[in-house]
C-alpha cells in the first residue's frame, strides 16, 4: 500500500466512524475562457460540433454572417452533461470571458474528460472558474444539524412532517449550503443503475457547499477556500441522552429549550431545570474540522472513480494542463502540504 493509500484509509477510517462521513465528490464545474482564432473558425466552419437531442446544433449567425452564439452538448445522445457555450458578440460587450463549459466531474467518465480536455485546452486561454460544489456525504441522518450562519436566508423543505431538505444562502450570493436527504432524492429521480447503488446504504445525507462567481472563487482558492471553515456546522450528538425513550411532547420541549429557550418564560422552575439539563447533555460534535482535510481525497469520475487533491485538479485545468488523474492521489509537497497556491 503506497503512503497516500495509507493516508487516505487512516483518514477513512477516523471519519467514517466519528462522523459516518462516506466521501466528498467534485459535484459540479463551471469553467469560462477566452478561446484562439483556430477554434473560432471550426465552430463557424462546422468542423467543430455540439448536440442537442435533435442532432448537430447549428451556430447562430447574425444577419451579416458574424457568429453570435453556439451553445449545446460536447456528445450526442449521452446521459452525462458536457453543456459547451460560446457568445463572442455579447460576451464582448459584457466583458466577459465568451466560452463556458459546464459539467459534474463526479458523473462523467475519465474517457470523456480526457477527450473533451486535450481537444479545447490547447485553444483556451485566460481560464477561470465561475462555479463548483462540493458534495460531502454521510451515512447518517442529518436532519438536526446545525448551520450558524447568522445573516443568511434559511429555507426549509419538508415531506410531511419530516425534513428533507435546508438550504442556506441568498439566491444570488457567493455561496450556498444546501444539506438534504440524498437517499430520498435519488430514489425519486435517479434511474434504476443509481437507484441499485443507493440501495445499500440505510442512511445517507449529503452537505453540498456551493461555490459562486469569479471574483470570489478566485480569492477562496487562493486563500485554501476560508469558508469552509467561517460557517461553524456541527450535529448533535445524542449518546448518553436516550432520546427515542423521550415521549413526542418532551422532544418539542427539549427542541424549544436548545433553540428558543425565551418560550419557557413562565414556567415552573422544576420543568426549567428538567429540560436545561436534557439540553446540557447534547453534545455538539463539530464537522469543519475535516471539510478541509478531505479535499486531499476529492471523488471524480462515475466509470474509473479517482482520488484527486481539489486544489491540484482545479489548478491543472486554470493553467490548461490536464490533471494527473492517472495517479490516486496527488503529490504532497515536500513538508507534507498540498500546493494549494493557485492564484498568485
């Protein structure tokens, strides 16, 4: 077993116990660029293609000839998203890079990345990145964690009464933390090959951080992404407090005692004390701490899945080289660090 095996099964192993963490998988990418005068060209040739589920898309042209926009999928008929976008005109009145790539890194194959990359990045340059999640899974239900983030918008989704879903975040800010039932969502949306997979787990809730706009992503990456570690978020650990045995209206009062404990104005000192101590035993087990720490182990790819270091993957495709996804792991620098200086 090579050293970076074995610190990904130490890490593994500390993790899945403590926290019923599974893995972290790059969920989403969106990368803009400029691109050379060649590949202008074959696109308004034709030599270049993208799809739609009609077939070949046709670029839009203005009225006097010039390309204005091409914009569809890099495959035909593919299940996996390779959404490619390119708007010259209007980009340039923006001021905007003109070229856009989307796709889901843990959800494409290593064959497609490879074939996408080595035909586009030798005609990319000035290469940023506008979005990307990261999906961090638990085997555990997390329908009581906990997000201080005092200032932002907090909206939860139920199923009845149970909660699936909360999302915290303006609709346009720099960043989003969305955690929800990820068992539920791909047994209602996933397909029979997901839905097989899915199967095995009992419990399996996914905290995705999301990433946004240019600017910001460009001094999160530069910084080692800050804000993993800004927002606390940590679950309640109920060991010790046998909550099952706790009847529906003590549940509702413990809940009010740790969240709105002003509700209890006027009761009796004896039900104060009750639900302070119930309270009190709660420990908060913290999940910053390793948010950080498994970017070094970060999932692409569904066919061939790889353990890359984000920072490494992310700096590879902003500088135009193809990732050294062949390996495991990335190298760790000489003092035990990853390189995660990407921006100067």
């Amino acid at each position: 077993m090579s050293p970076n095996e074995q610190s990904y099964s130490k890490f593994q192993e500390e993790v899945s116990f403590k926290y019923g963490f599974v893995g972290l998988k790059l969920d989403k990418l969106s990368l803009t660029a400029r691109i050379d005068e060649e590949l202008h060209n074959q696109i308004l040739t034709g030599e270049f293609k993208l799809y739609d589920i009609f077939g070949i898309k046709e670029p839009n042209l203005t009225p006097n000839g010039e390309l204005a926009s091409y914009k569809g999928q890099f495959f035909y008929n593919e299940k996996e998203n390779w959404y490619v976008e390119y708007t010259p005109i209007s980009s340039i009145k923006m001021n905007k890079r003109p070229l856009k790539i989307e796709f889901t890194p843990s959800k494409v194959s290593k064959e497609h990345f490879l074939t996408v990359f080595n035909l586009l990045l030798p005609h990319l340059s000035d290469i940023a990145c506008s979005t990307f999640h990261l999906a961090y899974d638990f085997e555990r239900d997390l329908s009581t964690l906990k997000v201080n983030w005092p200032k932002a918008m907090y909206r939860p989704i139920y199923k009845g009464i149970k909660l699936e879903t909360m999302d915290f975040g303006a609709p346009k800010g720099n960043y989003h933390i969305t955690n929800y039932n990820k068992l539920k969502e791909r047994a209602d949306q996933g397909d029979s090959a997901e839905i097989e997979i899915y199967q095995q787990y009992e419990n399996l809730w996914r905290i995705e951080y999301k990433f946004y706009n240019e600017g910001n992503i460009k001094k999160e990456l530069k910084n080692g992404l800050p804000f993993l570690a800004k927002i606390p978020v940590f679950i309640e650990n109920l060991e010790g407090l046998e909550f099952q045995n706790l009847g529906v209206n003590e549940k509702i009062a413990l809940f009010a005692m740790k969240n709105k404990p002003e509700l209890f104005a006027g009761s009796d000192n004896r039900t104060i004390r009750k639900y302070k101590k119930l309270a009190e035993s709660i420990a908060e087990v913290n999940l910053n701490v390793f948010f950080q720490n498994a970017l070094d182990y970060t999932e692409v790819f569904n066919q061939e899945p790889t353990r890359v270091n984000f920072f490494d993957f992310i700096k590879n495709l902003l500088t135009g080289q193809i990732p050294q996804i062949e390996k495991e792991l990335s190298t760790r620098t000489l003092d035990g660090q990853s390189d995660n200086s990407i921006i100067e």
